[in-house]
C-alpha cells in the first residue's frame, strides 16, 4: 500500500512539474510580447491577453508549489498546515482551474470552428447557397482594431518599418498595400480621400455603422471600403494559425488537470498503515499509558522554592 502511495505522489509531483512548464513558457511568451514588437497587429487585445496569461501563470507556479507541500507533508495530520488540509486547498484550486479551462476551450473550439467554416466557404460567397458569410463575434472584434491599425499607419512617414505594414504587404491585395496607398499628401488628406480602389477611412467609418451593417453583419458594397474586409480572410487564417497552437496548449493543460485531481483525491484519502503497537492498542491488547510529566526541579524562583523557603522559616 505503502508503495502505490509513493507511486501515486511520485505522479502528483511529476504532474506539477509539467504544469510549472507550461507556466514558464507562458510567462516567457507573455514577456515577449509585452516588451516586443509582436502586439503590434492588435497592441491592446495582445497586451490584455499577455497581462492575464502573466497573472495565471503566477497562480499555476504558486499553486503547484502548495500541491508539492501538501504531497511532501501527506501523513502529517497535525498543524493548521498540515498535508491534508494543504491537499485540501490545492485540491479547490485546480477544480476551479479546470472548469475555467473548459470554458474558455469551448469558446476557442466554436471560435476556431467558426473561422474554419468561412475559409472553406469563402469561394461559395455569392452562390445561392452561401450568399454572404456576416461577420461574427470575433471578427467584429478584429475589423475595427485593423481599420483603425491601417489608417493610422498608412499615412506615416515609414508605414513600412513598423511590423503591422509589413505584414499587410505580405499577405494583403496589392490594391490595398503601402505602395498603392499612401497617397503622401499629409495626415489630413491622407484617409479621407479615396484613391482609387484604396480602403477610404470615411467611407468605411461609414459602413461600420450602417444599419445593414450592425442588423447583419455584412454589407458588401460598403464594407469594400475597409482595409479589413479587402484583407478578410488572410486575417482568418493568420488568426487561426495562431490560435490553433494555444487551443493545444489549452487542451494538455484540461489533460495534466484533470490527472492533478485524481491523483489529489486518492493522496487526502490515503491513511498510512498502523504498525504493531497502534494495532495492539485499537485492539484492546494493550493499553497506552501516558507519562506524566514531572516537575523540573532545576527551575526555581529568586530564593528557592515555596517548599524550600517554608522549611527554612520553621528551622527560624
């Protein structure tokens, strides 16, 4: 029995050590992108993302280390820290953790399932069978942020300098690229006049707010007008490409959870094997006897003790 507890808090540990990991990269990742270059595509949803993936981070590492605790101190059953309420506590935290990591696996798997449902669509747009695709709930997130991205950067001095026109030049119509774009004429003229077949920032301020818009979801003559929608589906795919690998991550994470758990649970149930003289005594064999402490007669007060000083009084 012994041995199955040593194997199944070998396991414990092993699980926290996987989880302290995964926990490090993230706070690494994290760090990057908060002091890099990388949110530049969208800067505040990367930031808010980084800052609460830091902040979980924090709570995973912490909480694999009261996890170690409470399995190093299993069979201490004393202390108001002892290795069952320890466990305990762990314990609370993880189903806690878990269900949030359910949660947000289920939002990421009918994100993804969304995004990978207008890709394979997107040569259909304009058939009877899909005539439009609406923008959904995460797109209507992205679209503002990379019009506002574009046209704040199209009329820069260097647009191509910074990571977000490079990406755009990449992976975008060439209809809508720097080169094409950037008319030059300064930052008030710049997004406001339509060159060509160039996304216009009034135009599709515009669309963005159309009744059509906002009731649907879509609305192709004007959306043709935002930088977003020229470049929609590249987005997509960039978007899904880097959400697929952390709906991965999301997905070993409810895994090592989940063996957390049940490892938790069988380590607070556990109770170590009495040995012989325990045994005897729960058995009535023998009975304990318990020592009464005895005074310490090396310790006295200023002039002896109360017995010594009554028996000096009386030789008086």
């Amino acid at each position: 029995m012994s041995r199955l507890n040593a194997s199944i808090k070998c396991g414990l540990m092993l699980a926290n050590v996987v989880l302290s990991m995964i926990s490090l990269i993230v706070v690494i990742a994290s760090g990057l992108v908060l002091s890099g270059s990388w949110d530049d595509f969208d800067a505040e949803t990367f930031e808010t993302l980084s800052t609460w993936a830091l902040l979980i981070s924090g709570i995973l590492l912490t909480l694999t280390i009261v996890g170690c605790l409470g399995a190093i101190n299993q069979v201490e059953r004393k202390g108001c820290w002892s290795g069952r309420k320890l466990l305990c506590i762990y314990l609370i935290f993880v189903i806690t953790l878990l269900i949030l990591m359910i949660r947000l696996g289920i939002e990421g798997k009918q994100t993804l399932d969304s995004i990978e449902w207008t890709l394979d669509n997107k040569d259909k747009i304009g058939s009877s069978e899909v005539p439009f695709i609406p923008y959904d709930k995460l797109e209507k997130i992205i679209a503002p942020k990379f019009n506002t991205n574009y046209f704040n950067d199209l009329c820069t001095e260097f647009p191509n300098s910074g990571w977000f026109f490079k990406w755009v030049n990449k992976h975008c119509p060439t209809s809508m690229q720097e080169g094409t774009c950037s008319l030059g004429n300064g930052w008030e003229t710049c997004n406001t006049v339509n060159n060509g077949d160039c996304p216009s920032e009034n135009a599709c301020d515009s669309a963005m707010n159309s009744k059509a818009y906002l009731e649907s979801g879509y609305d192709e003559d004007a959306l043709k007008n935002c930088a977003y929608h020229e470049c929609r589906f590249k987005t997509l795919a960039y978007v899904y490409d880097e959400m697929e690998p952390v709906q991965d991550i999301i997905k070993l994470v409810m895994y090592v959870l989940g063996a957390m758990i049940f490892l938790t649970g069988l380590l607070i149930c556990y109770n170590p094997h009495d040995d012989v003289s325990q045994q005897l005594v729960k058995t009535g064999v023998m009975v304990e006897t318990r020592r009464e402490k005895k005074p310490d007669r090396r310790k006295s007060t200023r002039g002896g003790t109360h017995h010594s000083r009554m028996s000096n009084a009386n030789r008086v």
